[in-house]
C-alpha cells in the first residue's frame, strides 16, 4: 500500500464530466489499497472571472490583496466539494478541505504568500480511515489564523508538493494536459520527445525558463525534500494506467527526481524559450564606475525583474552600452523608471524592444563535458541567428535572440544535441 | 452614532454595479458617523449555478450535505470580498468577515443549519476602528469548528437579524427589491399600499403564507429579541434615504416592531395568497377512533408538511371524508405514503388536485374585531368563489379555494378589508 498525492490542475476539473474522470483516476488508486491525498485547482476560467470581477469591484483603486485572497480562493473550494460529492457518488470515501481547515499555515504576503508549514496530522487522520482527502490547492491561512491567503496564481503545484513533504506520500503525482515533460514544446517541434526521468536541477531551470509544465517553486520544493514527483495526463484513460506501488510506481509520465536516480546523462536533456521578454539597450553612457549600480538600482527598487546583462565598451572608451531584458509587460514602466533616473545615470539613449526571445538549453550533463556553449553557438551562427546576449549557469545557457528566430533556433538546437524523435 | 446591520440580498449584488450602489447606500450611513455591518447574499444566480454543480457532481446519489454546505457557501464569499474591495476604493475601510471567521456557530444540521450563537466580540472591535464589516450571510460554522454549515436557501435574512442581535444594534435594515412591506402582492393587485409598520406577529404571518419579503425564521428570530427590521430598496437612490439616527430612524420602507408600536391598528393588514399548494381527500374512510393519526402519522414520519385539515363524516355515517393540503412538490410522493400505508388506514379512495391555492387575511386587530371570518366568507360567496378548507389562528385566516379564483379572491378581500390606496 502506498500513500499518493494526486495534483489536478484546472483544465482536469473544468466541468462535472471532466471531474467525473479525476475521479476515475482516484478510484484506480483506491481500488489497488492506496492511500490517496488529492489536491485541486479552481475549475478553468473561474479564476479569471473572480479575478475580473475583483477588479472591477476596485475600478481605478488597487485590489486589497487580503479582499482578493478571500474572493479568488473560492474557486478551489468549489472544486474540491464537487470532487468529494463525485467520489461519494461512486461509493468512495471522501470528504474536501479548505487550507484553513488543515491547516496550511502561509505568511502573511497575501497573493503570493509561502507555505511556512503545513500539520499532515489531521490528514493522515483522515487517510488512516480510508477516506480520500479533497484539498483545495493555492491557499492556506495567515499564521494568525484569521485571513485565507494564496500563494499566486499557479500555486497548486506547490500546494500538493508541500502536502506530500507533510504526510510523507511516497510519491506526488501531477495530473496536467501534458502527459509528462519534453526535451522542448512539442508543439513547436514535433520531434520532441518525452522524458522518462528528469533531475530537479533541470527541472528547474525548464520551470523558470519558460517550461509551463511545472510551478518553480514546487520544484524546488520537492528538490529540498527529496519527493518523487511525476508528471503525468489526466487525459489518459483512468483504468489504462497503473496505480502506484509503494517503492516501485511505474514509470508513466515524467518522474522528477534526483540526478543520482538518472543512470546515463544527456548532455542537454531540454531546450526552453521565452517569447515574453523586452530587451533594454542603454546607449553611450559615461564608463565610469558605478554606473551599472546607478541604473539597476532603480530598476531593482521599482521591483523590477532584470535578467540578462550585457555590457560593452564603445570605440571611443569613454563611454559603455548596457543591453538588458526585463519581462515584456514591465517595459513600459521599465522606460519611466530609467528616464526618472536620467540625473544620476547621467546622460544616455536608449533603445528598446519587446521583439526578442530568449532560448536555453539545459542538461545536468553539461557540467562534465567540454565545448556545449561552442557548439551552441556554432549551430546558431550556421542558421544566420545573431546573438544579442548570453547568460550561463552550471547547468543551462541562455541566449537572447531576435523573437522571429525562435522556432529555427529551437528546432536547431533541438536536433544539434540529439534530441529529434527517430 | 447608530449602530446598524445592512442586509443586501441576490439581486442587489447581482453584478460589480450593483455593488457599487450598494457601497452608496452603506457610504450615506458612515458619512452620518454611523457604525455599520453589512450582511450580503451571493450574487443572482450564483447560487444556483453551484447547486446545479453539486447535482451533476452527485449524478443519480443524492449530493452530501456537508459537501454541499462547502461549495455552496462560496457564493456570499465572493460577494462579502468584492463589497470590501468596492468600499475600500471608495475610501471607507472594510473587510469582509466568513462565517467562520466570526465565528457564527450554527447547528450540524448540514444544509439547514439554525444559527447556535455569534460571538460578536470581533465584529465589535472591528465596528469600533470605524471600518465596516462585511458579513457572509446563509452561513455559519458546525459546534466542532470543522465544517462550514448553511442555513437553507434565504438564510441571509435570519444571518442578518442574529448579527443585529448579537452585536446589539439600534436597527437591522433588510434592503431587498421592493420598498416595503404591501398589504398585498402589488403585482396581483395594483391598489396594493405599502404599510409604514407591520408588527412581528403580522409579519410572521405573513411571511408563512406566501409573502417572500423577509424569511420566517429572521422575524422569529426579531421578535424573540426585539430588534427592530426595516424592509427597504436597494435600488432607492442611496443619497435621497435619510440615514439612521440612534433611538428614532426614519420611517421609510416598513418597519417591522413590536405591536405596542403601532398606535391604531387596522382589522386586517394583509392579505396574503400561496399558490404551491395541493389537495388530498381521502374518501368513505371507516369513521372509527384513530383514523386521523393512522393518515397522518405516516405523512408526518415521511417529513411532509400537512396544512390545512377537513373533516366529514359522510351521509351514512359509517365513513368520513378528510380533505388536507400538502406542498405541491411533495404530492406524488404523500399519495406513495398513503398507498404504502393502505394497510393500516383501512380501505379508502383517493382524489387530489394541485389545481388549489391558499389565500389568508392577517390582522392583529382580528382580536379585538368580531364577524372578521363572517365577513371574509360572505365576500368571497358573492364572486361565487367555493371554500374548500378554512383554518384560523388568532390573527390570520385562511381559506382554500380554486386556484383560478386566486387574483379575484384577493382583490376581492383586498377592497372588503379597506385596504385599497384611493
């Protein structure tokens, strides 16, 4: 008998009928003696709509974030009684909780709060009965336990993950539309294949670069616990798959675990992009030191994200251009924030556009072997495809490139580190 | 300063408008340096959105009731967080309050839950920093402090009287549709007058006949406490209502008080009519002891609501007749009772018509007024109108008839009782 956490995000739950089907997932669980904790989404398109209706309440004002927790985390306790009800239904055990009713403890930054600790005991309780725990995913409570907070949107990857750690489930699995994670987008490149096992090392870096597989801070949370994570479909026929066996669950989906557990490494396991970034190009300011202070300080203060930096003397070595991206939707307030500046920046141009990607590729593999970047940069420069700016980490390099480049950039580096499907 | 409890129902929340005229409506009593708490139904429709969800959930099993609770309490959630985002953009501080937060303990009566008690201390000390609480109606939270309990649909009313009581306030103000209480339907009867105040006792009445202003468990629940309700529109022009002044409040709308209140009372107030009634007889029953509880013995064990009784013995003296209503929608299922217990009530025929309805006068001044039932069935004899059933109480009568008489019967007694706007 094992102990299963079962995530189902909000295209799994989108009406009565696809509920119906979670459903079937959890009985094959229960059927094979499993323990099952599942945690929901909000139904899609209801957090939309709560968020819309949040906004116009507030018309030109700000949103409370304490009133708007109170509204958006609604949708999931929706869900998780519908989903009760529908287990009832088919003669299993099971009843939902609310965040608060566990309680999953968060800090009090409201809309974006993080889980600070979750008590499994009344869970396990629940469990220990044979009974299926229904919990709504994304929220939990202040630490004082008056205010309902989320966790952001997307937050129910985290929630199950946390609720794993806490009830020390021998595997989290995550039910999406996908039915696992691949080398890139399949649907940009058809040749993409599904990875059997990937690192939380790589995992990561997808997450944060563009893969929408998985929330990034459940990765990293499962990374920091040790827990078995597998993406899986929720599409997939309930009764085709097998149900999880304690220290051996099958191998479906894409199981997310650690590197020492992947035998034979690629060198790159996946290629990532992001089409949703803005490129900054600060022209002919003074070369003088400090100035990168002088122009990311403000930036950073106005919270704003900067990711790539590229920095270049001018002929005349007096003066430095500065590239950099920030996400798209923070340019234009990138642009008043920088000019607000001008006085201690000192005098400058500037260039800007939101017409550029961003390309990875990502291998655990990568730190064992010689010339990955030089190759990268080689199969790119055959295509044509220039380069504006470079970041690398241990185990991923990211290039920025002009965003019609994409695809070919992709689908090159794609077939390049012998990724293709035969 | 007056201390005072809003109640908004459904269709005065309907959408972030309706809102915002509702945040008008709380402004003009905060701008008098009044304390206030508001109690709000879930939007229009909503619902019944999420009912529907729990019956397609549930399939052919009937829908659990706790399930049911959690989902459908989501509703005055949402409209309890965008009020206070609405009147924080409006520069008046506000949260909302969920029924568990208060918290408002009700009884494990899962879906019909009555309200146990409400600690007001917190609503108190919020009230007291000038902000405005904004209170979930229809809900409440179980004696364990687990699940989330409702009080049955039009619970808000009842939620809005119990915080009035507990938080002791000067006035509870039901804003709803209508202006007021009418001596009648105004749509049935044009000449219908709004009455400026209506005892508790009247009220109940009314509220048990068929008039659907105020729920009848909310004006129990005022007259056991004494606090006084105003039934008034939302939809008035918020700036054009005086706002409440402690210890003598306007009288707009109608007031809802003891009857020591109204100076000089009329014979009857009003005339009220339910159309959602059906007719047994069970024919040439044996006339012994005991048949009226062998009848309706099995009725009551089965949960259904017998009204209105008549008894005749037959021209043989053998038998009787008896004649009772039922609530239309539990027709089919009392003539399964009674065939069920054909048994025990002896041999009998049946007949039945759901083609009945129940009209009533209602009058504290009925006490101290004789020849008012002589009056009302010499009315209703001269339209031809036939009398099925009668029964009486000490401040009401009522008669049934042929529903297609409904509109004549009570336009008829409407113009007997002088109750017709000149």
């Amino acid at each position: 008998m094992a102990l299963v956490v079962m995530k189902f995000g909000g295209t799994s739950v989108a009406d009565t009928d696809r509920i119906r089907n979670v459903a079937r997932h959890i009985k094959r669980e229960t059927d094979a003696g499993n323990q099952v904790a599942v945690v929901v989404s909000a139904m899609a398109g209801t957090t939309n709509q709560l968020v819309a209706w949040t906004k116009g309440a507030a018309g030109e004002s700000v949103v409370e974030p304490r009133e708007y927790d109170a509204v958006v985390a609604t949708g999931e306790q929706v869900t998780a009684g519908l989903l009760a009800i529908t287990l009832q239904a088919m003669g299993i055990a099971a009843r939902s909780w609310c965040g608060w009713q566990i309680p999953i403890v968060t800090t009090d930054a409201h809309c974006s709060a993080r889980i600070a600790g979750i008590d499994g005991a009344a869970i396990k309780s629940c469990l220990a009965t044979g009974e299926v725990a229904v919990v709504t995913g994304f929220q939990g409570i202040e630490p004082d336990g008056q205010r309902i907070a989320t966790l952001g949107r997307g937050g129910s990857d985290t929630s199950a993950v946390a609720i794993a750690v806490a009830i020390e489930a021998d595997v989290c699995d995550i039910y999406t539309d996908v039915d696992g994670v691949y080398t890139t987008d399949p649907r940009m490149v058809p040749k993409a294949q599904r990875l059997a096992k990937v690192s939380y090392e790589e995992m990561l870096e997808m997450a944060s670069l563009g893969s929408k597989v998985l929330q990034t801070r459940s990765v990293e949370l499962a990374m920091t616990n040790g827990m078995r994570v597998r993406v899986l479909s929720s599409f997939a026929e309930p009764e085709s798959l097998e149900p999880v066996k304690k220290g051996a669950w099958p191998e479906i989906g894409t199981i997310v675990c650690d590197e020492e557990e992947i035998v034979e490494h690629q060198t790159v396991s996946g290629i990532a992009y992001a089409k949703d970034e803005a490129k900054i190009t600060i022209l002919r300011v003074d070369d003088k030191p400090g100035v990168a202070a002088r122009i990311f300080g403000p930036l950073a203060e106005a919270n704003i994200n900067v990711d790539m930096i590229v920095q270049n003397v001018t002929a005349d070595g007096a003066h430095t251009d500065m590239t950099f991206t920030v996400p798209a939707s923070e340019l234009p307030r990138s642009l008043k924030v920088l000019n607000a500046a001008r006085q201690e920046i000192g005098d400058f141009q500037v260039a800007s556009s939101a017409d550029v990607a961003k390309v990875s590729i990502i291998g655990i593999g990568m730190r064992s072997h010689a010339g990955v970047a030089a190759r990268m940069f080689a199969a790119l420069s055959e295509k044509g495809i220039n380069i504006i700016a470079i970041t690398t980490s241990e185990i991923k390099i990211s290039v920025l490139i002009d965003a019609a480049y994409t695809e070919l950039a992709v689908r090159t580096l794609h077939s390049t580190y012998g990724l293709d499907a035969e």
